[in-house]
C-alpha cells in the first residue's frame, strides 16, 4: 500500500510508481477516502527491490506491506500446521524444557554427567551443553571440541536428545555426525546469514535435527528475528525454535532487558513455537525462576534454562546463572502448571 505525503498522487507520480509496480508484475489501484487517495499493489508485493524504489520516492510517505515478508515462517503460510516433536514431545502439546550446562567442562566429564541426569529426573525433555562457547573476552574459556563426546555420552545415558550452539561452519557436521538434534545459533550469531544459510543447507534433509534461534541482542524489529528462521527454513527444513534470551539495553541489575514479553506479537506472525531463556535474560539463578514463569504466562511454549548440580563448580555462566536441579524441578511444575492453566482457559 502506497501513503503518499499529499493527499493524491498527480498524474506523473502515479505514472511512474505504475512503471516501478508494472516491472514486477504488479499493477496499483487507488482507494479514494474522504481525506486522502492512497494506492494499492496489486499483486506479489513481497519483492525488496520493488518497495526500495517506492520508499526512495520523494512524494511516498511510506509502504505500508500487507503480505508477508515471510514465506515459510509466516503464521498465515502453508506451514502454520507445521508440528516439531523432539524425542517423543511435540511442541505446543506441553511444556518443552531444555536444560544443562552452560558449558561443559572437559576436565571434569561427571559434573555433566551428573548435571544430565539431574535434569532428566527434573522433567527436562532435551538436555543442553556449550561445547563451543562464544565469549565476550578473548581471553576466557572458549569451550573444547572434546566436550562433544561427553555431550553425547550423558545424552546415551539419560536418552535425553542433545542441543549444542555451533558458531562456524564447520562445526555443523561434527555436531551432526556426533548426533546432536538440535543445533544452537547464539544470540551473537543470530545475524551471521552465511552460519544461517550453511545451517539451512546442512539440515535440509534432516527432518530430525532442530534449531534453537535465539534473538540476537541486535536485533530490533522482530520481523529480522523472524527473517532469520527464514533464512534457515528457505532450505527446506523449518523445524526452528525461536528464542528470545534478553536484549539490549540492559535492565539495571539484570544481565539483559527480559523480553519474554514479545512471545504474543511473535506468535501473531509467526507460527514457529517460541523457547524462552531466561537465563540470559536476567543472568542471575535467583531470579531465573520468574522470569521462567513469566515466559509462560506470556504463552512461551518451551524454556532454556541453564542447570547445574554444582553451579559454583561450573565454568562458563554457570556459576552465576545457573539454577541447581531442586530448583529446576520446582520451576518445572510450576510453570507446567502455568502452561495447563493458559491451555485449558479461553485466553490462551
Ligand atoms: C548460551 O546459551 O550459553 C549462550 C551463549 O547464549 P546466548 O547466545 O543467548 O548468549
Ligand atoms: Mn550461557
């Protein structure tokens, strides 16, 4: 839809914008109001190129779009009936939880093992651990590619399926071939297309591999988070989760600003099941609890969530994120609980 910064368009203008619309096969009616004529686009008017040349126009005020951007990830798109069932849990019939480690330390293999079974016996349906960790100092732990055989030896144990942020392209395939299900994109990366489109080709075929998106800190408007899962879902596989973990800028004493509260306008796009992870969010165990909750009310469909059996023996942000298993189980039936409660009444 074309506003034009007058009240109509002259003869001229509208000449030329039928000239751009007519090059890409689209054709513009106007819908005259009391006050002011504005313009439809007749047509596909998804195309980029199309709306930059409207926009550069010194009389258009501005596009308003109609159709989605998104093909695939829209709610409105042929895959809105599209299911996610990891390990015999589907996405949208309960409550999915990952939890673990945030990093997996290699010299100490039993605290991960520990940590998985604890947070199997918690109810968790999917078990985390970073083996490759993107860290903001150079200078700290980067994580260890010999974390993988431990990741996949506590996912054999507890037959819990496995999730792991890659961050290079490369790391995709040994994630694969180990048997991860769920490859992690991190906030930081969350923006990289060439790791997002690398992802896309990898697991297209792969119907039984995942992918937790979570929103980089960057990322301002949600359609570029949405356009994200776009990018990977393009390919051919839109098993996506999408995962809102804090953002910028911060909340005074919280690690970031929690936005779990975007879970409402993401699922009026998007028909993609959106994973909270309040660890990040808020970056402080304490406070993880509520903010596990409030995802959930807010009609998050699964949550991440940082676990430890000895947070201050962990590595990474664990010693001060993570939640110990007590606490998760608790978290757990709790927000189950907030889940049911959204789920049976007519609100939800
Ligand atoms: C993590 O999950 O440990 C992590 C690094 O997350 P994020 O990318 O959200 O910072
Ligand atoms: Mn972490």
């Amino acid at each position: 839809m074309i506003i034009p910064k007058s009240h109509q368009l002259t003869p001229n203008q509208m000449a030329e914008v039928t000239k751009i619309v007519t090059e890409f096969g689209c054709s513009i009616h106007p819908i005259v109001g009391a006050m002011r004529t504005i313009y439809a686009i007749l047509g596909d008017e998804r195309d980029e190129l199309m709306i930059n040349r409207l926009e550069g126009l010194p009389y258009v005020e501005r596009i308003d779009r109609i159709q989605s951007p998104f093909k695939l990830m829209d709610r409105r798109s042929d895959l809105s009936t599209h299911r996610i069932t990891i390990g015999g849990a589907t996405l949208g019939d309960e409550l999915f939880v990952i939890a673990g480690a945030c990093t997996i330390d290699p010299k100490n293999p039993n605290l991960f093992y520990e940590t998985a079974a604890a947070v199997k016996e918690a109810g968790a349906n999917m078990l985390r651990g970073g083996v490759w960790k993107p860290r903001t100092n150079p200078y700290a732990f980067q994580g260890d590619a010999r974390s993988m055989d431990i990741l996949m030896e506590a996912s054999r144990r507890t037959g819990l399926p496995a999730d792991t942020e890659v961050m290079e392209e490369a790391q995709i395939k040994v994630a694969l071939d180990a048997g991860v299900t769920c490859l992690q994109v991190g906030a930081r990366n969350a923006l990289n297309y060439s790791l997002l489109r690398a992802i896309g080709r990898e697991i297209a075929e792969r119907r039984d591999v995942v992918v937790l998106l979570k929103r980089s800190i960057h990322m301002g408007p949600l359609n570029e988070f949405i356009s994200a899962a776009e990018y990977i879902a393009s390919f051919g596989n839109p098993n996506i989760l999408l995962c809102p973990r804090g953002t910028t800028p911060t909340l005074d004493g919280y690690r970031n600003h929690p936005d779990e509260s975007i879970t409402p306008l993401l699922k009026e796009k998007t028909w993609a099941p959106v994973v909270v992870d309040p660890s990040h969010s808020v970056g402080k165990a304490s406070y993880v609890p509520a903010c596990a909750m409030a995802a959930v009310a807010y009609g998050a469909d699964g949550l991440c969530i940082e676990t430890h059996v000895s947070p201050s023996e962990g590595i990474g942000d664990d010693p001060k994120q993570s939640i110990t298993p007590a606490v998760l189980a608790d978290t757990i039936t709790r927000a189950r609980q907030i889940w049911a409660l959204r789920h049976d009444t007519a609100v939800a």
